[in-house]
C-alpha cells in the first residue's frame, strides 16, 4: 500500500494535473522515464585493476568491450591472458592480440583457443624447414588477410605499430594514410623492408615522402636509387638524390620514360657537367 501510494504521488509530480492516468498507465509513465536516464560511458583506461579484472571476467561483458580493453591494454601480457579466455571476445580481435602480442602469447592463444594462431614471420631454410608447426588436429589456420581486413582502424594502427613483418607488408598498402605512415614507425622495420617499399610504385606518395625524408635511410645508396627511379616519389625528393648517381644510373635516368621530366632534366644536365669535367 505505502508503495503504490508513492508511485502515485511520484506520477502525479510527473505528469500535469489536468490529465487523469490510471494506475498502469502510470506504471508504464514511471518506467519510461527510468529507461531514458543516460548513463555514462565506461572508461576502460581509467579502471581499477580489480574493476577492470571483473568485466573481463564477466561472460555478459559485449565483445565491443573487449575489443576496447585489447586495444588499450595491448602491452599488458596478464591482460592479454585474461582477455584470450572470454568466450565473448570476437576472432577479430583473438587475431588482433596474437599478431601484436609475444611469442609467449600467441603461444598461449594457440594452445587455449580453437584456432591456431601462431604467426610465423619468415619460413625457416633448409632442413629446419620441414619443422615448422603443422595446426593441430581440429584447429584452424589464421588468415591474416582477412584478419587484418576486419580490424578498426584504431586496432590497424596499433598493429602498424608493433606488429611483425607479415602484417607490415600487408598494412603497408592501406589506403588509410594514419595506418600506412605508421607501419615506417615501427621499431622492428628492417633496410630490407625500407628499400623495398623504395621501389614499390603501388605504395602511396605519402610513403614515398616519409622515407624520403628519412636521413638515415636515404644515406644508403640503394634506398636513394629506388626513389629518384619512382615515379610515385614526389619530385620535389627525388631531384634530391640525382646529384648521388653514379654516371651509369644517370644515364637510365636520362633515358628513363616512368619518372617525371623535371628529374630527367636534373639527370640530363648532371650527366652534361660531369662530362665536360672530365
């Protein structure tokens, strides 16, 4: 009785005077109010290790979430470990995990989850090629194409970042500038991988800037060569190099009808000068 009263007084406070409402229409008036409260958003960076260990724990906890939680905590092993258990965490972001993660985790995902994801960045030669691990019965090989194709661009960049060679090559071609330009900041890119985007004329001219503007990987000959014979390196770089090639490139280059007239011109007249030198 004492409860039926409130919510009636608590009605009437709601709703004008003049409008009469029987008891379930002032039910369903309650509730509807109650639904349209806002609650604030869940900040995943801000929690408390035991807070934050009860929503991955949680198995109500929604893979968007999740997905937040990998994203934020990508360097935090236990984390990681935490995260590979919920059932609800999506493959997209099991794959996310073991391509950015270390070797003990993905070691782990491969040996807990029912697909293996074990990331191998090189194929081992010779004898120790037959010893690379088969996956076991019942499990699923990662496609890491696919895999990648389905990453947010947050979880793209992230895996630009640190992720292995296999997912740099890949990243590399995004047509997303903030991914692309990240795979160059990543600690673990080689010279091998530099002078081979150098001479890619798929890439973007974004790339071709961004290495080009790297002192310490246009000091190498090679890098410097794979630029100014780009037709995607914007001109404006490649004349920079032109005064570095040997006499028998600057004759390709004169020759050269992919690159742009600006930079067979600079090759032309340096070849011109360095003749009458000699």
């Amino acid at each position: 009785m004492h409860l039926q009263g409130a919510c009636s007084r608590a009605a009437a406070r709601a709703r004008p005077s003049r409008l009469p409402m029987d008891p379930n229409a002032q039910w369903k008036y309650i509730l509807f109010r109650t639904q349209r409260k806002k609650q604030l958003p869940l900040d995943v960076e801000h929690c408390s290790p035991m807070a934050l260990r009860n929503i991955i724990l949680d198995v109500r906890t929604p893979s968007s979430i999740l997905d937040q939680i990998a994203l934020v905590y990508s360097d935090d092993e236990y984390v990681l470990q935490e995260l590979v258990h919920c059932p609800n965490l999506s493959e997209t972001t099991l794959a996310f995990i073991a391509l950015t993660a270390s070797n003990e985790i993905q070691s782990f995902i491969s040996g807990t989850r029912s697909m293996d994801l074990v990331v191998y960045e090189e194929k081992p030669k010779g004898p120790a090629a037959g010893a690379q691990k088969a996956p076991a019965p019942g499990k699923q090989k990662l496609n890491i194409i696919q895999a990648v194709q389905r990453m947010t661009t947050p979880q793209k960049i992230k895996l630009a970042l640190s992720g292995g060679k296999e997912a740099r090559g890949l990243l590399i071609r995004e047509s997303n500038k903030q991914v692309s330009t990240a795979v160059l900041a990543n600690p673990r890119i080689t010279e091998g991988e530099i002078e081979f985007f150098a001479k890619s004329t798929n890439l973007s001219e974004d790339i071709m800037r961004k290495i080009g503007t790297n002192s310490d990987w246009t000091k190498k000959y090679l890098v410097a060569q794979a630029l100014v014979n780009n037709p995607k390196c914007p001109a404006g770089i490649a004349m920079g190099f032109v005064s570095r090639m040997s006499d028998k490139d600057l004759s390709l280059l004169e020759k050269s009808r992919n690159i742009s007239e600006a930079v067979r011109s600079a090759a032309r007249q340096l070849s011109i000068k360095r003749k009458m030198k000699k």
